[in-house]
C-alpha cells in the first residue's frame, strides 16, 4: 500500500512541477515577444493608412515612407489640434473606457453604438508646401457582431473620399466581413461624404448606387446579404463626420482655424 502511495505522490509531484515549468516558459514567452507585437501591431496599423490613403510604399519600407504623414492630436471638444497629450503615445481606446478621459453618449446622438467617446483623437495629414492634402481620420462603430475599427481618409477639401477601410473586425466571413474586400473598398475613392453645403450626404442603396442619379456621387453599394453591417458602417461615417466626432475640426481645418 506504501509503495502504491509513494508512485501516487511522485506522479502528483511531477505533473506539479511539469504545470510549473511551462508556465514559466509561457509567461517568460509572452515577456519576451510582447515587444515585437506590439512593433508589428503597429506596422500594421502604419500600412494600413498608407493604403487607405493611396500612398505608395514598399512592404519592407513602411516606418520609413510613414515618416511622411504627420500625426497630430485633435481635441474633439474644440475641433483644434493640441499638444495637451502626444500623438505618438496616445492611445484612443484606452482613453474611451477612462471616464475621466472621455465622454458618455446618449443613445439619441450614439448612432455608432461605442458607448463613450475619448476626448482627444490622433488624426494623420498629408502635407504639400504647407498645405494638407489628404487628411485620415480613425473612425470606429459597431456592426452585426463587433466593434470596427477603421481610417477615412478625405481630399484637402474635406468632402471628397480618397479612401477607406478596417484594420479591425469581427464580422460574418462571406458577409459583413467584405468590409474588408478590395473590391467593395474601392468603390468609395471619389465618392463625397457632403454636399456642397457640407451636409452629410453619402447614401448606401439596397439596390446599388445608381448613375443616372443626381446623389451618385454620394452613393455606395450596400454589402450584399449585410444589411445590418452596412447600417452599421452608413452609422459609424455620419456620427465621425458629425457634430459629436470631427464635425467641428473639420470645419475648423476648412476656415484655417484648426
């Protein structure tokens, strides 16, 4: 019975000790590589813009063509810039769950559904002899299942769409996951978000954008068989162009008060 206890207790000891030593591995694993995630977390975001915007780069250059795009924070409680936080460490969603960094929204104007909005937001320029000729705004709602998280990136005149896209979502694949399919992306370049009085005019129809429509230039074709997604996107644009997003900056940056 003793010799039968003895094998119980050393089985015990070893799986003990095994559970232990791999623990140490992963934990020390996970130190270890958490700075080169975040590195490539971060190039992917960088590439991300660069594409959104239309600027050309090579894969294995993308710190260095970045270089070109200046980062600047906007207080969305003026719609100005601010150096109150850095644009290179600030970090917006981390800043939307702070109640002491961000703001609740009423359901009447959260038409993105995110709940809360930080008060700072980093917006991506680009710039030509002091002029900006392309401005990328981080844009983020929900949709069917999850929160995406995306870049807009307008002409100078803060009307026109030079493009736009997800670095980060969890919709249906096949469905409200062709947010993220090239060619459903490269319909918006050219389209206007307003009209020329800076209302909020683009439009998602069921049936498609129609050319023979006067608002063509403001239309996108809804994803097909998502219709919630594609709410969900038409929703996320408006509350960022708007009054409770960049609205203010927007027309700030348009009469050089920004």
């Amino acid at each position: 019975m003793s010799a039968n206890n003895d094998t119980i207790q050393k089985t015990i000891t070893v799986t003990v000790l095994l559970c232990l030593v791999c623990a140490v591995v992963v934990a020390s694993a996970a130190v270890f590589l958490k700075p080169l995630q975040e590195k490539n977390k971060l190039l992917a975001k960088q590439e991300s813009i660069l594409k959104i915007a239309a600027i050309p780069f090579q894969p294995e250059a993308v710190s260095e063509t970045f270089q070109t795009v200046t980062q600047k924070v906007v207080d969305l409680r003026s719609g100005k810039f601010t150096d109150e936080v850095s644009a290179a460490s600030y970090d917006q969603r981390s800043a939307a769950k702070d109640g002491s960094t961000s703001i609740a929204l009423d359901g009447a104007v959260d038409i993105a559904s995110i709940k809360r909005r930080a008060d700072f937001a980093t917006v991506y320029l680009v710039e030509n002899n002091g002029q900006i000729e392309k401005v990328i705004l981080p844009v983020h709602g929900y949709g069917l299942w999850s929160t995406m998280y995306g870049f807009l990136a307008l002409e100078g005149d803060t009307r026109t769409i030079v493009g736009f896209g997800f670095y980060d979502q969890g919709e249906t694949p096949g469905l409200g996951g062709e947010v993220d399919n090239p060619k459903w992306t490269g319909i918006w370049p050219g389209k206007k978000v307003f009209d020329n009085d800076f209302n909020f005019k683009l439009q998602f129809p069921k049936t498609g954008a129609d050319r023979n429509s006067p608002d063509y230039d403001h239309q996108i074709d809804s994803l097909a068989g998502a219709t919630l997604t594609t709410r969900g996107v038409e929703n996320l644009v408006k509350f960022w162009l708007g009054e409770n997003g960049f609205g203010q900056f927007l027309a700030n940056l348009r009469a050089g008060e920004a």
